[in-house]
C-alpha cells in the first residue's frame, strides 16, 4: 500500500486478491458436479466469509491506529496554545483562589475583630454591671448595718424601758404584796387578839366543856373548862380510844366541830367503831362537824426543824405544830396517840419535849379543848416511884384523865377510871368502876369505888 491511498485503498487490494483466487477456484468447482461440489461451494463460503470478517476487524483496528495517531498529531501541532491558555486558567484560579483566601482571611480578622471587640464590650459591661453590684451590696450592706443598730438601739432602749417596768411592778407588787401581809397580819393579830381575849372570857366567865361520858360529870362538877389539854392516859385494852369516840360523838352533837388525828387506826375502822355504839359517823361528816384523818408521825418529826427556826427566828413564816386541814376549823382536838408521835422521834427526847411544848402552846392560843392519848404499860400516878422518860406531857396539860386495867384476886378483870388532875375546878380524887357497854360505850359508875384485893395496870 503506497502512501496516501489510506485505510480504503488497503482493503480494495485485499479484496482484489481475493477475488481472483476465488475466481479461478470457481471455475475448478464448477466443473465437479454431484454433492461434493456443493459442500466444497459451502465450506469455502464459509471460509470466504471468516476471511472477510477477520480482515474487516484488523482493517477496523488499523483505521482506529490512524485516527488516533492522526489526532496525536494534530494534538502536538495544537499544544504550545493550549498550555499556555491552561497556565492563565490555573493562573487566574490561583489569583481567584488568594483573593477569596484574603478574603476569607480578612473577613475571619474582622470576625476576629468584631468578637474582640465584642468579648470586649462584654468584659467592660461585665465589669460595670459587677461594680454595680458590688457598689449595691455596699449599699445594701450599710443600710443593713444602719437598720441594725437602729434595731439594737430600740431594742436595747425597750429593754431599759421593759426593765424598769418590770423593776417597777415588781416593787409595785412587793410593795401590795408587803402591804397585804401587813394587812393580812394585822387582821391574824387582830383576829388572834379577839380570840384571846374571848377565851380570856370564857375562863372569867368559866365556860365548861361537858364530855357526855355517862357519870363524868359526877366527878368535875360542871365539867372540863373549854381551852385547856387533857391527857387520857392507860394501859393497852382499857378503852382510851372508845372513851374519846365517845367525847367526839357528844360535843357532835352540842353541835361543836371535832378533829379526831390518828396515827394508829386507820379512818374507816374509826368510824366502824363509833358506829358499833350507836354514833352516826357519817352524819357528823355530812354536817362537818367531825374530821377523822390518819397522820403519819414522821411528818411531825420533820416538822420539829421548821419549829426550831421560827423559835430562833430564822423562819419568816408561822409553823404549826400540829397537823390541822386548811378548811376545817375545830373546836375540840382528839390525839391518838402520843406514845405514836414519841416514836418518831426515838433518840431524841428534847426535840420531843421541844415539840410537845409547841403543841400545848398552839392549842392553848387558839383557845381549842384538846384530848392527847397516851399509852403507858404501868401506872405512872400511882406508888412513890414516878417515871416518865423526860417527855414532861403531865406537867404540861391542863388534866389527866387515867383509865385503868383492873385485876382482882380472885382472876376477875375490870375496868377503872381516874381523874389525876384538872386546873381551875375542884375533882373527885378517887379511883371508880368503869366499863364499856355496847349500847353506851365508855360508861363511869361514881359511886363504886375500888376496894381492897386488886391490882391496876
């Protein structure tokens, strides 16, 4: 193939010699006849027809050679022009790409700037608004300081003025107070003065007390002077405690007020008693005319230290010996018993003297008729030998009563009473028959005194 024939004159010349081939093979082939000549006419057919086919696809990949290299060389012939208008592409891009990166970076400073600025402004509005409040807080702090001690100040000058109204009204009180003591003792003065000198009365004018102890009066005449103490004295059994329920049930019903302290028996047996006899109890309650209350006898004792100051005077106030109810005055006082009392204050004898010495003192400026139980194992009036353990109660009290336990020779027990002694009025000195009887209680026979063959405990 010469040059400038190109891609088709190549496949003409191709052609041409295959033509000529198959021209003269023809002419072979027509001359066989039968069947042979037909598969031969096929097979070279077919042969003719991969020959073109394969000459089609070599001639397509050389044209494709030619284009290819045609355009490589017109690309060379092209090339200086198009990399120098590449270079002012990429040229200017990159001058595009520096100015927006300059102004991105300038943007980004004025950013920069503005958020500096900002944070600035922020930092100086920050601070204003903490000196603000710092400068409010003073303020507030100040104000507080000032309404503070404005507040200490009120307090302290309501606290003066408090103060001297409270030291004001507790003078004002004291002074009421003190004025209602001098007045309320003034008036116990007053009152004690009257009751004085009303039983000063009743002794001149020798008012008497009868006890209502069937055949007592027999032996005293008019009776006991009211105000004085009276001791009953006896022996276990010989009815000290009867003959005083009896006392107490009688001025009941002279319509007297009675006290009847015991430190032995408890109340309700008490009254069982009475009522043994035919002595309403409670009837005499109901009317209070009659107290009946236990005592405990330390209670006295205890109260001896109390008496012991107010006699050397470092006690302010009264002290009463005796144990009586705040609502309950009376006129007749029944003990039973001393001996009790005595045994509270084993060991210590002049505290009971000192004690039973206040008692006839007390009993005697209220101007109240009192009965003292005292039990005694023997007789301390009787014989030449007088025994009495330092109490000094005989020589205090107004009378003494003594009941005695009576023994006869012949076995036979009775009772006795005697009155030993009584200020202001003539007695009796004998010693009579007595007993007690269900239906009168303690009864005295006057005239039935004691003869010869017996003994008295």
């Amino acid at each position: 193939m010469e040059k400038g024939e190109g891609i088709g004159g190549f496949f003409r010349s191709l052609v041409g010699i295959s033509g000529d081939k198959g021209g003269t093979g023809g002419g072979r082939n027509v001359r066989k006849s039968g069947k042979s000549k037909k598969i031969l006419a096929g097979k070279l057919k077919k042969s003719n027809k991969l020959k073109i086919k394969k000459h089609k696809a070599k001639s397509a990949r050389k044209i494709k050679a030619s284009k290819k290299i045609a355009r490589k060389l017109k690309a060379r012939q092209k090339k200086p022009a198009k990399r120098s208008l590449l270079a002012e592409r990429k040229a200017k891009k990159l001058e595009q790409a520096k100015e927006a990166r300059l102004k991105r970076e300038l943007e980004q400073k004025k950013k920069k700037e503005k958020e500096l600025r900002l944070k600035e402004v922020k930092i100086k509005g920050e601070k204003i608004r903490k000196l603000k409040e710092e400068k409010a807080r003073k303020l507030k702090i100040k104000k507080e300081e000032k309404e503070r001690k404005k507040k200490e100040e009120e307090s302290r000058k309501l606290k003066i003025k408090e103060t001297k109204e409270k030291a004001e009204r507790i003078l004002r009180e004291r002074k009421e107070k003190e004025k209602k003591e001098a007045e309320k003792k003034a008036k116990e003065e007053k009152r004690k003065a009257l009751e004085k000198r009303r039983i000063e009365e009743k002794k001149i004018k020798g008012e008497f007390f009868n006890l209502g102890i069937p055949g007592f009066s027999n032996l005293v005449g008019k009776g006991i002077p009211l105000g004085t103490s009276n001791l009953i004295e006896g022996g276990p059994g010989s009815g000290k405690t009867i003959f005083c329920l009896g006392v107490a049930a009688d001025a009941c019903k002279q319509g007297k007020k009675v006290l009847y302290m015991s430190f032995e028996e408890q109340e309700e047996r008490l009254k069982k008693h009475m009522k043994s006899f035919g002595w309403d109890a409670d009837e005499f309650e109901k009317k209070k005319l009659l107290y009946i209350k236990r005592f405990n006898a330390l209670d006295i004792a205890r109260s001896v230290e109390a008496l012991l100051s107010e006699a050397k005077k470092e006690l302010l106030i009264e002290v009463q010996p005796i144990l009586i109810p705040p609502d309950f005055k009376p006129d007749i006082v029944l003990v039973d018993s001393l001996s009790s009392i005595a045994s509270a204050f084993s060991g210590e004898e002049s505290r009971f003297r000192i004690y039973m010495e206040q008692l006839f003192r007390y009993l005697e400026a209220n101007g109240i008729t009192s009965f003292l139980i005292r039990e005694t194992a023997n007789p301390t009036h009787i014989g030449s030998v007088f025994v009495e353990r330092g109490e000094a109660v005989s020589f205090l009290s107004d009378g003494i009563i003594v009941l005695y336990n009576v023994f006869y020779r012949n076995g036979r027990r009775d009772r006795a009473m005697e009155i030993v002694k009584m200020r202001g009025i003539d007695i009796d000195r004998k010693i009579v028959k007595a007993e007690i009887n269900g239906k009168g209680g303690f009864i005295i026979y006057p005239n039935k005194v004691l003869s010869d063959g017996y003994r008295l405990t």
